[in-house]
C-alpha cells in the first residue's frame, strides 16, 4: 500500500488536536510502541498519539483519512496475535489517556466506560457494589477493555458467563473518516436494523476507533470454591471436562493445564506452596460459585463423584483460603508468560466443540512427532478452546521457518474437521491472516473485503491486519 509518510506538518496538526506533551516522534519513545506481546515482532510507528476524548480521535482520522495516513489503534499491548502492530509504520493511536470509568449504573447493570480502562480496575471500582464484570482474560490485570472488544476476549468465566460479545450493549465508534457514531442502544435486547455494535467486536481496529463501551454488569455471587484435580493422563483430563457439564454442574471455571505449563509457571511465579505430583501429567482447575454456601457444597459433592471413575495421580486439592485460590489462579493466570520465558515459541489459540477436545489434544501431539516439535499446552477446557504454545527447543531455525508452518496448517486442518476454528479469543491480526483461507472461501473473502471497504475505503484503519487488500 502507498500510504503518505508523515512529516513535520502532519505532526504539527496531530500537537494542536491533542497538545505536544501527547505526540511521540522519536524512536526511543517511540519504541514501547512498536511491539506488543506477539511473538518477538517488530515494527516501528512514525508517530505515536494519546486523544482524550472522541473529538480529538475524530480530527485525528479525518486527516489520516484526507491524507492516506495508515493508522493502527492501540490498547494496552497485550495482544497474541500482532493486532497492534503499525505494519505500515505510520500514525498510532493509543487509548492511554482514554482510561476513565464513566458511569456505574447499577439500576440498569450496566457501565459507561472508555476503551483505555483496565480490566482488572472496571472489576474492582464494580466491587463495592457486590457487581462484577464476567469477560476476565488470563491478561485481565493489564488488558484493556477495548482491546478486549477489538479480539472478542473469553476468559475462564467464559464456560458460564460467555465472551465479550455477550457482554457490549453500545459502543460509540470514530469512522475512519472522522464521523462519530453509537452502534446501537443501551438495552438488553436489539431487534433495529444491522447489528453494527456485533460488526465491530471482534474487527481488530479495522473499522473504526471505538471511543466508548456500554457493558452489561452482573451481581456478583456471594460464595465460590476452587479445586484442583490432577491426572495421570491429560487426554483422560480432556474427557473429564465434558463429563463436568453433562451431568449437570455448570462451573464458572474449567480450566486445563498441562505438566510442563504448571511447572514452568510454578517456577516463573516462584511459588513454592503447591507441589506437583510426579505422576501428574495435566490438572483440571475448577470454580463454582453460587449464593447459598449449601448449594456449593452438595455441587461439590457432586463433582467429588464424578472424578471417582477417574485414576487421578492425588487427592482433590480445595483451595482452603483466599490466599490458595490466589496462588493457584496465578499459576494459570501467568502460563503464557511462563513459557515465553523459557523458549522461542508461536502460540496458536484453536478452539473446538468441547466434547473433540481430547481429539484435539491427541493430534496437536502427533503433529508435533511428525514434524519435530515439542508443544506446551493449556487453556479454557469448558470452551474447547485449547492455547498450542509450539516450543523451537532443539528444532534448527530452518525446519522452524520452513517445516513448522506445515505443522501449523495440519493443527487448524484438525481443528475445521472438529467443526472448531483457529482463533478462540486472541484474534487474526498479522501472524495468522495467512491461515484464514483453511477456515474461509472465496466468497467469505469478497464479504469481508465489501465491508471492510464500506466503512474504510481508503484502507487506513489498521491495514494488513486480519486479511489482505487486494
């Protein structure tokens, strides 16, 4: 794409919308902002831009638009995928200064909030008012909410609650052409036309700057417990998820996690209170909550039996305290940050209909046999969605470029057969686009193509991220 590179009178116009104080130019400052938590990719912004409000945005896009200036909307840098990677160098914009909790409406349940708002904050300013927000990703201490809406972020509490997309009611969003519109209403049901505010979840800063995000809030059950159950198997853990749910018991987490992930976690967090097993080969976390302490028991008993079919390697671990439960979610919590320490590694976030997850499991291992590597996996099992972090280890750096790819396509090959996809929560950005067309025909290709250029003709908004402009 030929996009105008910006020079001194682009940045002089970007200082009188939002003050020189908030322009960087210089590599050094412009450094943070060249990278997010994908893989080790690189790619330097011309300009890096903190707008306060959706005026200044607007002003912004409508030069960018005017001009040919690429322009790639940037959270809080957390993403897997590249999404907010400037490929094209040009402007970014950040929500950094777009952080503030607008209005808490418990008469409604539901908050007025700006794309910059951390996750974890939205849940502890609900907290005093007995709500909670329930998208809560592994990340939800340093994502933002908005790029939570630009992927369609899960979480743990996705089994029970579902994804960020159950939970946006309204969104004003800045055109790529400056216009600032509402997507929809601020009401639980929406039967009027199109359903925009959908469009944009999960569209990755490609067809808009979405300036303020209307979510739906739920009180916030009284009473949880945490177990930890371990296997000897982990495809016989993976089967032991979809007998959790059949028989009744709906947690409001199913998470999974194998040896090498709890280990290289464990160590990572430096936590030195929860040992593991030496026949353990994979564990099951699980939450329930309810509002009557009883009801959580006899759901506890519940569970107690079904594993009692199950040749686990110990004993039901009950966190006893807040402080266990603690422990244990950071374990799972900081896995993705565990295995980026320890090697080279691509993770791939597939996702399957939950009762093919050890279908899934099996193959990812066998793959990894044919093609030399070594994957470290673990995920939200109540969703079937499973995270394949692909480990280099030994491989040399030619089979990692030329053969892994291959292994790659055979994983997401796997994963259509199930009736499952290749992205989950984490999104297409630029490291998986080439990977769409195993999941999508030409015809898809032609839609996305039509809307992408129906709301942003001039391709700016985040190009080469998700699919390619022909």
């Amino acid at each position: 794409m030929n996009y105008h590179k910006i020079n001194q009178e682009d940045i002089v116009f970007f200082q009188s919308v939002v003050g020189k104080d908030a322009v960087l130019t210089d590599k050094n400052t412009t450094q943070p902002y060249a990278h997010d938590e994908t893989e080790d990719l690189i790619f330097y912004p011309e300009v890096v831009v903190f707008p306060s409000d959706a005026l200044q945005v607007s002003k912004i896009l409508s030069y960018c638009h005017q001009h040919i200036i690429s322009v790639t909307p940037r959270g809080a840098g957390t993403g897997l995928s590249g999404g907010a990677l400037p490929i094209y160098g040009g402007l970014i914009i950040s929500t950094k200064r777009l952080n503030k909790i607008l209005k808490i409406d418990i008469d409604n349940f539901q908050a007025m909030i700006e794309p910059g708002v951390i996750n974890y904050d939205l849940q502890k300013a609900l907290e005093p008012d007995g709500f909670f927000y329930p998208p809560d990703p592994a990340s939800w201490g340093s994502c933002s909410i908005g790029g939570n809406v630009a992927h369609c972020s899960g979480g743990p509490k996705a089994v029970k609650y579902g994804t960020t997309r159950d939970y946006i009611l309204n969104l004003e969003v800045v055109l790529p052409n400056g216009e600032i519109i509402w997507t929809g209403a601020n009401t639980l049901k929406y039967s009027t036309g199109y359903n925009l505010t959908h469009l944009f979840i999960g569209s990755e800063g490609t067809l808009g700057f979405v300036t303020k995000i209307v979510v739906k809030i739920v009180p916030k059950p009284k009473f949880n417990t945490l177990f930890l159950i371990s296997f000897k198997s982990a495809i016989e853990a993976c089967k032991a998820v979809n007998n959790i749910l059949t028989v009744g018991i709906l947690p409001s987490a199913l998470e999974f996690m194998e040896r090498d992930a709890i280990e290289w976690s464990i160590r990572y967090n430096n936590i030195t209170s929860i040992k593991i097993n030496n026949s353990t080969n994979a564990i099951l976390l699980v939450e329930m909550e309810d509002n009557n302490q009883e009801a959580l028991w006899t759901q506890a008993e519940k569970l107690n039996k079904i594993f009692e079919q199950y040749d686990l390697s110990e004993e039901i671990l009950m966190a006893e305290t807040e402080e266990e439960k603690a422990e244990l979610w950071k374990i799972r919590r900081k896995a993705g940050e565990a295995v980026k320490s320890n090697s080279i590694y691509k993770e791939e976030d597939t996702v399957v209909p939950r009762a093919y997850l050890p279908d899934l499991l099996f193959a990812v291992k066998n793959i990894g046999k044919k093609y030399g590597f070594t994957s470290v996996c673990y995920g939200h099992a109540g969703d079937g969605n499973l995270h394949v972090n692909i480990i280099k280890g030994t491989m040399s750096d030619d089979a990692w470029e030329k053969d892994l790819p291959n292994g790659i396509i055979e994983i997401f090959k796997k994963c259509k057969e199930l009736g499952g996809t290749i992205s989950g929560e984490h999104g297409i950005g630029w490291v998986q686009k080439k990977y769409l067309p195993i999941i999508f025909q030409a015809a898809h290709f032609k839609l996305f193509e039509g809307i992408k250029h129906t709301f942003d003709a001039h391709n700016i908004m985040n190009p080469g991220k998700i699919f390619s402009i022909k």
